[in-house]
C-alpha cells in the first residue's frame, strides 16, 4: 500500500515526532511512504529519512508568501511519479494540501488533527486555514483525531463527523523506559545531589508550553521546600531565551532553575527526573512528553487542556491552567510524597501506558484504518 504523508512541517514537535514513530513501526512488506513536508525539515525529518523514507520539503517557511496550493501543485508531480492509493494530510496546513492534492489525483484522503483548537491564540492566516478545513471536511474518508477533546472542539467549529475517530498518540516501551544509570549519570554532570528533588519539563519553547507560568509556580514551590530543581529542556528554553532567564531572575531562582536547551536523550532526561510537569495553557491534544515520561516511571503534574487528564488519570495530577497557585501544590503534593510514594505512582504510570497507549497498537490501528478506507473505494 502506497501512502503519502502530506504535512505542515517536520521542525521539532509531537505531532511531527507522531509520524516519525508511526513510520518507524510499520512493516515495509505493508506499507510504503513518501513524506511531503510543506515547510521546515529539523530533526523529525532527519529521524524520518534515517529509516530509508524520502521526504520532499517544499520550502514554503522560506517563500512565506507562496501559497498552500503552488506548494501542493510542486508536490503534485512527484507525487504524480509515487503514484499513492492514498493521501494522509497531517496538521492543518497539510490537510488543505492533501485535499487539493487527492483531488487531483482522484484518491482517497484520511485527514489528521494533531491538537486542540484556541482560535484566538492562533496566527490570523492559521485562524483561515482552520476555519476553511472545517469547509472541506466532508470530503475525507476519515478524520483522525489525536484526541477526544480535539474532536468535540473541532465539531463544534464545524467540521464534519460522521467519519471521524480518534486514535491516540502511542509511545515505545522500550525506547522509553526508566534506566537509572543514565540518570545518575546525567544528575552528576548537573552536579545535582542525591538528596534534591528534580522536577522535568520537555517541551519546545510556545506561550502555549506556559513556562513562565511554571517560573512563576517554582517560586513557591522552592520557598516551601527548597531541595528541589526545575530542569527545562527542549528547543528554546537555552539561558539565552532572555524571556525566561528575566523570570528565573525575579523570581530570585537561579540556583532551582535549569534552562538546558535541546537534548538528544530524552529518556536520559526523564531518568534524571523524580517527577514531570507540563503546564499548557492551550493548543495540547495528545502530549507526547507526557506520555514519555509516565512511560519512564515518573509521575506528572498537568494541566486540564486536551486528553493529558485522561492520559495521567489517577497517576499523576490535574490542575487548570494558568493557576499557579494550583500547580504549585500539585508539585509539593508530589516532592511530599517521598521516593516510595513516587515511585509507586510511576510504576502504576507506565502500566497504564503499556495497557492502553502502546505504539505496536497505535501503530496497527493507523493501518487498519488505510486499509478500511482503500477496502470502500
């Protein structure tokens, strides 16, 4: 079976580490890719390509005033060439794409909607492309959501329902697994003792991620009970990201915050950590780095946006968003609970990852549902 990934971007983000995973866990005997990547290519598409999958940029984040379609027409001929049974849109700009691509190539379309929807955060041109999705949304076979929350929200936008389904984020036991050698090793090369408490945040730098909301929360948490450490990894949250150093400063907590830039070994990360928190204040489906880190054994503080509260259930703790004094607690609650009470809530987080939300089982579904909508044409 020939498909084609049509997808905003391959930059740094959990949708996009989605597809890599998805790609990653098919049988080359069932499925054939071909990614098409409207604009930017980091890291996933690198990870992609590392598996033999050709990807395509079409460059449109350097041509911002090129348009969706005189990118999807440059696509069209290789995809011409590939000659797919199927398209896959994946994010909103490449579900527009996909639909004008598989309309010219008169194949079926399976859409993805990778997040939950604030259209008052979004940009005005992103805002366009949302509201036109909902427009052309009966024209997909299927509409994959990554989330219950996203699909209620994106109904009540407009978009048709009656193909939709919703097919989580899965995430790889063995790629992500507590390895408390790793750990160790990571805490001695930040020089943090035994006897501190490491609370883990992984995400990219976005005003959606709230980091200064969790500055701004770490404050009384350090205050209450000062053997403890925020470590923030990801791209963006460097020292030089002056909008979070300036927090760190006022809050008086340069000797509790971390800002450690990108990292190329998540699960050491996780490792390190005693305990996670993704603060969102919007935008989330599905967290991946949630997802990651119950499967490392860590219990995590999130809040109320997208699945995260149905993904942490009673593993971790929900608070609502843009409430420090909430989240705070939350994390108190969980330096309180000591080692054992940590620890027995991490593992009750990685079975629950394991019973539910497994790759191998993700991973199957997708290609049932290909396979689904090629058996009703």
């Amino acid at each position: 079976m020939r498909v084609g990934f049509v997808i905003s971007g391959l930059a740094t983000g959990g949708a996009e580490m989605m597809l890599y995973k998805l790609l990653k866990s098919q049988s080359a005997e069932r499925l054939e890719p071909l990614v098409i990547s409207l604009g930017e290519c980091g890291q996933p598409a690198s990870l992609i390509e590392g598996l033999g999958i050709r990807i395509v940029g079409l460059g449109l984040h350097r041509r911002p005033r090129r348009s969706i379609a005189r990118a999807a027409l440059d696509g069209q001929r290789t995809l011409r060439r590939f000659q797919p049974d199927l398209l896959s849109g994946w994010m909103y700009h490449g579900n527009v794409a996909a639909w004008l691509l598989a309309r010219r190539l008169e194949v079926p379309l399976v859409w993805n909607i990778r997040q939950t929807v604030n259209l008052t955060q979004e940009k005005p041109w992103t805002q366009r492309v949302i509201r036109l999705g909902a427009h052309l949304s009966r024209t997909p076979k299927r509409l994959v959501y990554v989330s219950h929350h996203a699909r209620a929200q994106h109904r009540a936008l407009g978009y048709w329902d009656h193909n939709a389904l919703v097919l989580p984020n899965g995430f790889d036991l063995d790629d992500f697994r507590r390895d408390a050698a790793q750990g160790q090793r990571l805490r001695g090369e930040l020089g943090v003792s035994d006897g501190t408490c490491l609370i883990g945040h992984l995400a990219r730098y976005h005003p959606m991620k709230d980091q200064v909301g969790l500055i701004g929360a770490a404050r009384r948490v350090v205050a209450e009970e000062p053997a403890v450490m925020f470590l923030l990894a990801g791209h963006g949250l460097e020292g030089t990201n002056e909008t979070l150093a300036a927090a760190v400063r006022e809050c008086g907590l340069e000797q509790h915050v971390r800002l450690l830039g990108p990292t190329d070994t998540p699960e050491a990360f996780l490792s390190a950590c005693d305990l996670f928190c993704l603060p969102s204040a919007w935008g989330e489906g599905f967290p991946n780095s949630v997802g990651e880190a119950m499967a490392c054994e860590l219990p995590c503080v999130v809040t109320r946006v997208g699945d995260a509260p149905d993904l942490v259930d009673n593993t971790g703790l929900v608070v609502e968003t843009g409430d420090r004094e909430a989240l705070a607690q939350a994390i108190l609650q969980l330096v309180r609970s000591g080692r054992a009470g940590r620890a027995a809530l991490g593992a009750q987080a990685r079975a629950r990852i394991a019973e539910h939300f497994s790759l191998p089982d993700v991973a199957a579904r997708y290609l049932e549902v290909f396979e689904e909508v090629l058996s009703d044409c």
